[in-house]
C-alpha cells in the first residue's frame, strides 16, 4: 500500500477477496459480511471511485476481528 488511495481491484487484494463479489457487496449491502464497507472519496463513475488507505485498514482490522470472534 504505497499510496494513499486505493482503488477496487487494490482493496479486493490487500483483503484477500475477489474484485467481483466485493463490487457487489458494496453496491447491493454496503457491507462485507456484517462490517460496513468504508465510503468512497469521490462518488463518481463505480471504476473510478477511490478509498482512503487508511480508512481500508481500519476496514480491514475490524473485519479480521469480527472473524476471529464469529
């Protein structure tokens, strides 16, 4: 994570998910299992739309909690 904005495909890999099934958990849910998907930065065009890397990590920390303790 050498920047500090990350697009889909990037956030897909540093979870370890599929690109595919986290476009759809985003646009349908909003969530990745129970954990809220953090918010785009700019709400343009879906293959244009970036996260804050920090805001992914925190995504990604919770996310693992909430694995460990299901």
């Amino acid at each position: 994570m050498k920047y500090e904005l990350m697009a889909l495909p990037e956030i897909a890999r540093y979870l370890g998910v599929s690109p595919s099934p986290l476009g759809r958990a985003y646009c349908n849910r909003k969530t990745l299992g129970v954990v809220p998907l953090p918010e785009p930065l700019n709400h343009v065009s879906f293959s244009q739309r970036y996260w804050s890397r920090e805001e992914v990590r925190q995504f990604r920390h919770t996310l693992q909690r909430v694995r460990y303790h299901a």
